[in-house]
C-alpha cells in the first residue's frame, strides 16, 4: 500500500483547521498532517489532537517551523493576508511544495516578489482560486468553449456577498480594514477577477473602478442603539444585530469563527467581548460596500464587474452576450441557461455541494494531493502562482483606478 503524502499547516484558523484540516482528517490514507504552528494555543492543541501531531511538530509560529529541515512533502499556509510571503519564501527555500491561501500578497510589489523567488527556485505553488474547482464553473467553462453563442462581446458579472457576510468579513471582521487585510477587490473578488480570466482565457487591457463606503458609517448609528448588540434597544428592527447572526442553532461558519467555545455562554461572551458584537456603525472599517470594474480584455472584449454588500443571497451571476446568444450562470442556483437567438432557452443545471464553496475547497484539495504527487500535474483549471497572477494584477489596478480616479493601462 502507497504510504500517504505528508503536510504541514500553517495557521489552523477557519481555512487551515477547519477547511483544509477536515478534508485531511477524511483522507487519512492518501494525506496526513504531521506539522502544524499556530499562534493561538487552543487552536493549536485542537488541531495537533485531531491529527495525532507530536508535541515536536507543534510550532507557535511559521517561522519555528520553518527553520527546522523540511517535515512533510507539501505544505499549507493559511495564515492572515500579510503574511503569506515570507513564509511562502522561506517554504520554497526548504524544498516544499506549497498550498497558499489567496490573496499571494497584499501588494503587487510583494506579489512579484514571491513569484520572482519561485522562478528563480523553479518551485512549486498553487493558490488557492478555489471557483475553478467546483463542478458549477467547470461545467460553464466546458459550455463556453464550445463558442455555441458566437463571439462574445460583452460580459456582466455580479458578486452578491450577502449582508450578513459582508458585516461579518468586511465590517466586523478580518478583513473590515486594509492597514490590517488586503481591500475587499482583492481579498474578496480576485476569486471572480480569476474567473474572468480563466473562461475567457483574455487578459485585461485597460480598465477603471468606483467603490463607495456610504451605509456602515458613524452617520448612520440609529437612534437607540448601542456600541455593543448586547446592549441595544433596537435589535428587532437591525437584520445586522449580531444576535441574529451568531446565537442561532448553526455552529458552523461564521458563528465558528467568533470564539472557540460554541456554547450559547461562549459565544455571548465573546460578542460581549470580541469585535465580532460591535454595532456595524460603530467600526473601524474602511472597505467599500459597493464597488464596479469596467475592464477592455485582449480582442476588445468588454466586462462589468461590480461587488456588493447589499443582497439576500451569497451567490455569483454571471452574463455572457455573443453574437448569436447569450449563456446566464447564477451559481448559487446551480443553473446555467444557455438562450440563442431564435431558439427555445436551454437549461442545464448543475449539483453541487451547499458548503465549501460549492465543492470547491474539495476540488482544490484533490487537486493538490495530485500537485504532490506530480507538481507539473497541468490541468485545464490548475491554479498555479504563475496562472493566479493576472487576477491580482487587475485587482491592484483597480485599487490604483478607484483611489486616483484614472483609467489605468495594464500593459505599463
């Protein structure tokens, strides 16, 4: 029998702990974790006894870890967005093929930094894009490169984040400030910048952006209400109350990211406590709630991206107009409709998991099992360092466009 791969993780957090430890933990014959570091000691513990680590491969940090000789075939770094490249550095320098949680940095300057290391290293890195993985967007791509509408000319493509992940990620939350995150066009969205690129296999040309941050601001704190929800007289009337977001029956994402201690008595002490019980008017958060990207791509295709806090649902829909039809995907949905001219709609739909991103986290992780075992393993979705650069490079001339005001050319 085939001895299973190895890996160590760096930061066992939501991503690394739960995401990508729980599919270790369900692939025990082909992938074990043998090393982890993680600064918060529950977590650390939590994750070292779920996978029977020795108390000599438990690290309070990446770079204890990382200065030991290599311990595993792969590893997984899932720390915060500003420090993904130096122990993405120090990893290729040790010889392991690595898992990188998006974003590869925070800056582009950084972001070449890490991808000049790779070439010069010749190593191995795969980002974790995880859309192109999910059976919803492997399908679109198969559909799309089919040219069954003609030429497109024409795409309009919407992230619905929804509200209560939006107050949650980008109020609350991590990744509520740029000193402290990546912005939200990166952080968020270079998954669907990603996704552009990769279906239609174009790189942008030129583009420009406009975000506004006018609702989650001091100037909208309600009459009555308080600092804290705990506290507030108006809790029936805010669908941001964070009792309504965080006491409920569901365990899972996001109420597991406020606190270790699930129960009802944790989680209120850490809304009593944490940043994650703060009034959405009362936060140091600078992040648009809403933000649009006019992009020209090679061949003189025309794109709409915009991102929004303000939805219901959490979902990605996407429009694609051709010569001869257009292709409507609401991923969310699992439907794609497929309606060219003079002809009766075509729908297809797509089953996928409600969690994990819709099978992608699950994907990625097959993916790279196969990334160890064969780290030039080329496939029409692999989301190599080199591949996952155009993405981040939209998204920081996006931020250049929206902070200036100007049309940026990528090509200088």
């Amino acid at each position: 029998m085939k001895k299973p791969l190895t890996v160590a993780v760096i930061g066992a957090g939501n991503r690394g702990g739960r995401v990508y430890g729980g599919y270790i933990k369900r692939h025990q014959d082909i992938i074990q974790a043998v090393a982890v570091a993680e600064p918060d000691p529950v977590r650390r513990k939590r994750f070292a006894e779920e996978h029977d680590i020795k108390d000599e491969y438990q690290f309070q940090s990446w770079f204890d870890l990382l200065e030991r000789e290599r311990l595993a075939d792969g590893i997984i770094i899932a720390t915060m967005d500003t420090m993904h490249v130096e122990p993405a550095i120090k990893a290729l320098e040790k010889g392991y093929k690595i898992l990188l949680e998006k974003p590869i940095a925070t800056d582009w300057q950084e972001t070449k930094r890490l991808a000049e290391k790779a070439r010069e290293l010749d190593g191995r890195i795969l980002v974790a894009h995880v859309l192109r993985y999910t059976p919803f967007y492997t399908r679109l791509k198969k559909i799309l490169s089919k040219e069954i509408i003609g030429e497109i000319r024409f795409i309009d493509h919407l992230e619905n984040i929804g509200y209560y992940h939006f107050a949650h990620s980008y109020v609350r939350g991590n990744w509520r400030n740029t000193e402290k995150a990546a912005p939200i066009i990166l952080a968020k969205s270079c998954h669907d910048l990603d996704l552009i690129y990769w279906l239609t296999g174009r790189k942008c040309k030129e583009l420009s952006s406009h975000a506004t941050l006018e609702y989650f601001t001091a100037d909208n704190f309600p009459d009555g209400a308080a600092g804290r929800c705990l506290d507030c007289a108006i809790v029936e009337d805010c669908p941001y109350a964070a009792q309504k977001i965080y006491l409920g029956e569901d365990e899972g994402w996001p109420v597991s990211v406020i606190t270790e201690d699930l129960s009802r008595e944790g989680r209120i002490k850490a809304l009593r406590e944490g940043p994650y019980g703060r009034c959405v008017y009362k936060c140091d958060n600078n992040v648009p709630e809403v933000q649009s990207v006019r992009m020209t791509l090679e061949g003189n295709l025309e794109v709409n991206f915009a991102l929004t806090a303000f939805s219901a649902r959490i979902t990605r829909k996407t429009i694609f107009y051709g010569s001869l039809g257009e292709i409507r995907a609401d991923f969310e949905e699992g439907e794609i409709v497929i309606d060219r001219f003079g002809r009766e709609p075509e729908i297809i739909r797509v089953s996928a998991p409600n969690e994990g991103h819709g099978g992608g986290d699950e994907g990625l992780m097959n993916h790279f099992v196969q990334f160890l075992q064969d780290s030039h393993v080329n496939t029409a979705y692999s989301t190599t360092l080199e591949d996952s650069l155009e993405s981040h490079r939209i998204a920081f001339a996006a931020e250049r466009a929206r902070e200036h005001g100007v049309v940026v050319k990528l090509d200088k």
